[in-house]
C-alpha cells in the first residue's frame, strides 16, 4: 500500500518526458569480441571508528557483524573482499618466553576472521596498528625489523595452519594505509623505518609460505595517496625503489587511492590515469606492474551525508565506475589494472541513515529492550548484486549516447550470458525521467536445439527507493514493524519479465524504467545443471519475533537461478512457504513473525532456477530462539 502511494509521488515530481531507445545484441557477435572479465568490482572496505584501541569491540559488535554477513550474502561471491583498517589492533601481546621471543593472545582476531570466513568473506589484511599492550618502544629501538617480521610470520602462519592454504592465499595481504597521513602514521615511522617495515612484512610473509609447502603470499601496497613527492615521501620512494629494482620489489600489486569530486564516476578513472601516467612516466619499470585503486569511490569523506549516497543515483555510478574500468581495461588505457574497492562498508548512524557512503542504511533501535539493529539494503548494494551475475567472458563496454551504456556476458558451453545495461546521470537528474528500452538478442544455430531460459531484473530510481520511502514517513528514527516492511519490500533487485522460455531465434524485450536505473538479463540453457542443495544455513536473531536467515549456494552456475524459497514450521504446524510475496534473488530473507507464531521452529531452504528445477533442500534447521 505505502509503495504505491510513494511510488507516485516520486513520478509525479519530475517531468514525465519519454524517451524510446532500442538496441541489437547478436550473440555472434558478442562471442567474437569475448574475453576474460575477472571480477575487479568485488571488494569492499570499512574504518572502524576512532579511538583505534577498541577496534575489537567495534569490529565484533552485533551491528559490525551483521552488516558483515549481509555483505557476505550476495550470490556468486558478488562482494569477496572487505579491506578493514587496524587489525593489528585486535591482538593483545601476552608474554616474552626465555629467549625474549614475543608471543600474542589473537582470541579476538580469531573471533573476527572465523566469522569472516563463516560469512564466505576474505579479508583485506592490512598490517597496521600495534598489537596493545606491546612495548614497542624498546621492540623498536632493539629490533624493529625483526619485530615486523615475527608478527607478520605469527600471522601469516597462523590463519595458514587455521583455515588452509586454499582460503588464506586468497587473502590479500595490505601494507598500512595511506602511510604518509599523520593520522594514520600513529607510530611516526621514519622513511628508513617505512621501508625497513615493509621489507619486513615481506620476509615475514615468506617465512610463513616457507613453513607451509612452500607457497608465496602475496602483499599489497603501499595503499597510498601519492600526493606531492615531498609530502607523500614513503609512497614515492618505495616506488622508486621498486622502480630501481623490480625483481625485489616487496608488493605483487601496487596500490593507491584516488577518488571521485562527487560529480561525475569518470573523475575516478581520470583521477587514476593522471597518477598512472605521471608514475610510469617517472618509473618506466613499473608499467609491468598490475594496479589497484583500493578505495575508488566517488568522493572523499564517508561519513558526509549526501543525496545522492542514498538512492540509485549512487547505485547507477558504481556500475558506471565498473563499466568505465573495464573499457580501460580492454582499450588498451588500463590494461594492467588489478581491481578496485569500494570504500563503503561502514556503518551508517543517526540522522544519515540513508545518506552516507555505506552499502546499508542501519537503524539502531535503541528503545527496544535490549536494543537490536535493522538493516535496510541501499540501491548500491543491490547493483552489486546484479553485477554478480556477470559470466566469465565479456564483450567490451558498449557506450551509447544520452548515457546508456551495457555489458554483454556469457560462457559459451554450457551456455549462459548476463547482459547488465545501465542508465546514469551521475550526479544529475537524468533528462528522460521515464523511459522504454527495447531489447533484440540475435541467438546461434547452437542455441536452436537447447531450451534458454531468461529473467529480467531491474533497479529502478523511485521504484527502489526506500529512502524516499523513509523520508515519506518523516524520516522515523525508529520505523515502525509495517514501515521496515514496505521499505524491504523494494530493497532489492525486482524481476520485470520472466522466468520465461525463449521460443524463437530472437527474444524481443520492451521494458518500461525510471531513470537512473540498472538492469539485467539473464539467459541460461537447460543444458546447465541443476541447482545444488544449498549448504550452511544460519539463523540469526534481530528481536523477538524477527531473524534473518542466510545461507550458502554452491551451484555451479549461480546466475540460472531465480531465487531461493525459505520455508517455516513451529513444532505445532505445517511448513509454510515464508516468503512467497518476494523475489528472494540473494542469499538471506529477514523473517518479520508475529507473536502467535514466534520465531522457534524449523527452517529450511531450496533454490528455483529459470526453468522452475528445484534444488535439494537444505538441512533443516532447528532454531529455539
Ligand atoms: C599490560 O602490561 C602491564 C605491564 O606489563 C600489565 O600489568 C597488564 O596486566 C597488561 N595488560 C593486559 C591487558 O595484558
Ligand atoms: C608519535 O608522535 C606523537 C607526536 O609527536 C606522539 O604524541 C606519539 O606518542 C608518538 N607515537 C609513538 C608510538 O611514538
Ligand atoms: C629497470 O629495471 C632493470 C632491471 O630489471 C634495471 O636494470 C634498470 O636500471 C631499471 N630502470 C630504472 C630506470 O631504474
Ligand atoms: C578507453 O576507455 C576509457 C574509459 O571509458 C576512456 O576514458 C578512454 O578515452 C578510452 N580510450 C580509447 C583510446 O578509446
Ligand atoms: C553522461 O554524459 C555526460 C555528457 O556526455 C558525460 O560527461 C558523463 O561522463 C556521462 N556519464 C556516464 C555515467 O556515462
Ligand atoms: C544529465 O544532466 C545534465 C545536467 O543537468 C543535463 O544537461 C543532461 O541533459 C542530462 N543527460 C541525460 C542523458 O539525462
Ligand atoms: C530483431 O532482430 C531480428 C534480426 O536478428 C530482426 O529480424 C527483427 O525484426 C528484430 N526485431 C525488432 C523488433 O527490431
Ligand atoms: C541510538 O544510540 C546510539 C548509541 O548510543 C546513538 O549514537 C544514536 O544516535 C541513537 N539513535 C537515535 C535515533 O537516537
Ligand atoms: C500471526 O501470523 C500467522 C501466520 O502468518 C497468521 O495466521 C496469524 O493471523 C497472525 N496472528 C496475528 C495475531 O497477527
């Protein structure tokens, strides 16, 4: 009922000016112009708020974790990475053996990092700040080498030996964070000592891969801002010398930071064009290197609270800024790019619920006894969603005139492609508010034989809106049960055709979409398998009569689903379909029970792909509150 009344509203607001556009896309094409898309958009990152010493308590409270496992809980590992500042924080220095070696308690370190890979995440680990209660004056006048090295080895080794080779040497280690800021260098390194530091996390890191068959863990950095030489002295020079001598350069991927002015999403890849071309210019040997923009958001400063960090328009740039990065990656401007982080996995607070640079809008609801949290997904986080689906071959960005621009993704055999089409403005208002896309895609002989299945979702301004949905309500503090209802229930991506079967060697689309908007069609042949049985269901509780309910899917091909059905019974009745009202495209439902029926009971979860096949269903859960 709300969603309809706002829905209007929204339209009525601007100018309803129509604007008709049609495009072609013929497979035979598309897989002529095919190559490797890695996934370069899939991490996020986080600052845990000052003062640096109760990062543990932040990092490991209920609202810190469960924004965590919502970002874990795209499909097809949409967000992979989270790239958290102070880690070093978390490890508390316990005693010095007889041989004055150091040794650390890294329970709550550990806590952190189970949960990370409870939640399908990888951390970003960066190795900065200092373990508490270290004495590091004496470490440092004494043996500061050998104290980066031995910390570095302890960890290293440690998660190792914890979670396996396979999973840790996916991580990606991260020297300190923009080290040349004076709020970030809480240690005063000196430029020796910056140096000195990261060598050492080098031969730390060695030393480990030594102890464990032998592998290398790569490091990441030096994640800097590489401003003027003279200010930004320790980024410059351990180019310099990795310049001088690349073969013993300590990082496999160099990283720096640069941002948006709040504009446009190309002010960041030309941001990032000037630094590169001003480095390879002055450092010809680092042309070989591959690249990362660890925080290549639109604008510095996350806790500002701006419009557009609120709805699609947000959204709309961050597929801008994925599809920007992939042209410069196949037109020869950016070929060496590694991958680009979005600096957006903080938590929002009151009154910027909506309006930070964050992938979720947090309520925390503190007049409840005890207090708990509510999340409500941005449009943002939901794009990421949507670009999950991408396969692993694509055809160059396609840039259209008046903004449009899309995507064409695909494996060959068994056949599946993802098309991801995109209308921004950046931060404007959009010329046509409303629009009608056609769509045509030409398919093969190949394709003749198979049956192709096909889904359309889409993200659309206004439509999936919730903050106007919110500032309709008068922006609450604490939304009511029926409020959280009607803004989850546009949170998400929404299907707009589909599940249908293509029935000729064409499939002919018209779509009606508010702009900004992102969409995405999918095409799948029967000819993949069936979906899997999904694995790891968790059950978390938010109140009395409410729990979110996650779970992993490990079907080979993610993107032939549709959604995932959660089912429900207490001991004393039947199951029930829980969520038959939603399309349930990512991997958790937040259950809203009544108290009749409460939240105790059994749980139980199965995925739907295009062509109604069913997956096994999960084991069932048993949940007593
Ligand atoms: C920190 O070190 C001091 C002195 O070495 C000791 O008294 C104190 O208990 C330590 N604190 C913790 C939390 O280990
Ligand atoms: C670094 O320098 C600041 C200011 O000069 C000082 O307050 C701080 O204690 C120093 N930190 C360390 C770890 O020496
Ligand atoms: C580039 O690297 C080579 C070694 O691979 C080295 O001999 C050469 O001096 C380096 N160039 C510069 C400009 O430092
Ligand atoms: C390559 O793509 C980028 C991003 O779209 C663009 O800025 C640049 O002008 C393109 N370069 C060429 C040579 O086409
Ligand atoms: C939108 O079009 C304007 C004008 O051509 C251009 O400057 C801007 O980069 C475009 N933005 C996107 C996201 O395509
Ligand atoms: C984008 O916004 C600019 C500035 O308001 C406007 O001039 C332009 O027509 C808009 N373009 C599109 C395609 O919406
Ligand atoms: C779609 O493309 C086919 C050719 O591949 C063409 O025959 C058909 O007319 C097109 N449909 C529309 C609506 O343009
Ligand atoms: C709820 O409590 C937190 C922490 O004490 C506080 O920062 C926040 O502003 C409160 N929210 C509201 C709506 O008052
Ligand atoms: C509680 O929920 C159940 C199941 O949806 C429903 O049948 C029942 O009417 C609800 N009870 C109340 C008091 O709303």
């Amino acid at each position: 009922m709300y969603v309809s009344i706002v829905l209007l509203l929204v339209v009525n607001s601007v100018k309803s000016s129509l604007d008709r556009r049609h495009i072609d896309i013929d497979f035979n094409e598309v897989f002529q112009n095919g190559r490797s898309l890695p996934r370069f958009w899939t991490s996020t990152g986080l600052c845990p708020p000052a003062p640096r010493e109760s990062t543990a308590d932040f990092l490991l409270s209920d609202d810190s974790l469960l924004n965590l496992e919502i970002i874990g809980s795209l499909p097809n590992e949409g967000l992979k990475y989270v790239r958290i500042h102070w880690l070093l924080e978390m490890i508390q220095f316990s005693h010095y053996d007889d041989n004055k070696l150091l040794f650390y308690d890294f329970t709550k370190l550990d806590t952190l990092l189970d949960k990370l890979h409870e939640f399908g995440l990888y951390p970003d680990f960066e190795l900065m700040g200092l373990p508490s209660n270290v004495s590091y004056e004496k470490e440092r006048s004494h043996r500061f080498a050998f104290f980066w090295t031995d910390l570095t080895m302890q960890i290293a080794s440690r998660y190792l030996h914890r979670y396996g080779i396979n999973y840790v040497s996916n991580w990606r280690f991260e020297s300190w964070n923009e080290p040349d800021l004076k709020s970030y260098n809480v240690l005063n390194f000196t430029t020796d000592e910056y140096i000195s530091y990261i060598a050492s996390l080098r031969l730390g890191l060695d030393a480990a891969g030594r102890l464990l068959a032998n592998i290398h863990l790569p490091l990441r950095g030096p994640a800097g801002l590489f401003r003027k030489q003279q200010s930004h002295p320790f980024c410059w020079t351990i180019i310099m010398m990795c310049n001088e001598m690349p073969h013993r350069c300590p990082f496999d991927v160099i990283t720096f930071h640069r941002k948006g002015l709040g504009v446009r999403a190309s002010d960041i890849l030309e941001s990032e064009l000037e630094l590169i071309n001003k480095l390879w210019t002055s450092f010809p040997n680092m042309t070989s290197f591959r690249f990362s923009n660890d925080e290549a958001d639109p604008i510095v400063g996350w806790s500002t609270p701006r419009e557009f960090q609120s709805n699609m328009k947000y959204g709309s740039m961050l597929v801008s800024t994925v599809l920007q990065h992939w042209s410069a990656m196949t037109n020869d401007t950016f070929t060496n790019l590694d991958s680009i982080s979005h600096d957006n996995g903080f938590l929002s607070y009151h009154p910027f619920e909506f309006s930070q640079r964050t992938l979720l809008a947090r309520f925390q609801m503190n007049k409840t006894q005890p207090r708990h949290v509510q999340y409500v997904a941005k449009p943002v986080y939901s794009t990421l969603g949507i670009l999950a689906n991408l396969g692993s071959l694509a055809s160059e960005t396609v840039d259209l005139h008046g903004n449009l621009s899309y995507i064409i993704s695909y494996h060959r055999k068994p056949f599946y492609a993802c098309a991801v089409l995109c209308m921004s403005n950046d931060t404007f208002e959009p010329l046509f508010a409303r629009m009608t896309l056609n769509l045509n895609f030409t398919f093969l002989d190949e394709h003749q034989s198979q049956r192709i299945g096909y889904l359309v979702e889409g993200l659309e301004d206004g439509v999936n809106d919730p903050n106007a949905l919110w500032t309709y309500f008068k922006k609450p503090s604490y939304p009511s049960k029926v409020q959280f209802a009607a803004m989850r229930a546009i949170q998400l991506p929404r299907l707009l055709k589909g599940p249908g079967i293509v029935s000729s060697e064409n499939l002919e689309l018209e779509i009606e979409l508010r702009a900004p908007w992102v969409v995405t069609v999918r095409l799948c042949s029967k000819e993949n398998p069936v979906p899997s049985r999904i694995t790891y269901m968790r059950i978390r509780k938010v109140n009395d009569y409410e729990v979110m309910i996650f779970w992993s899917d490990k079907s080979a091909v993610a993107g032939c689903i549709v959604g995932y059905e959660v089912w429900f019974r207490t001991y004393h009745t039947q199951w029930r379909l829980l969520n038959s009202d939603f399309h349930t495209p990512f991997l958790f439902f937040q259950f809203v029970s009544n108290d009749t029926i409460g939240i105790k009971g059994m749980y139980r979860v199965r995925s739907v792909d295009m062509f109604g096949r069913l997956g096994a269903f999960s084991k069932s859960n048993h949940y007593e509150g």
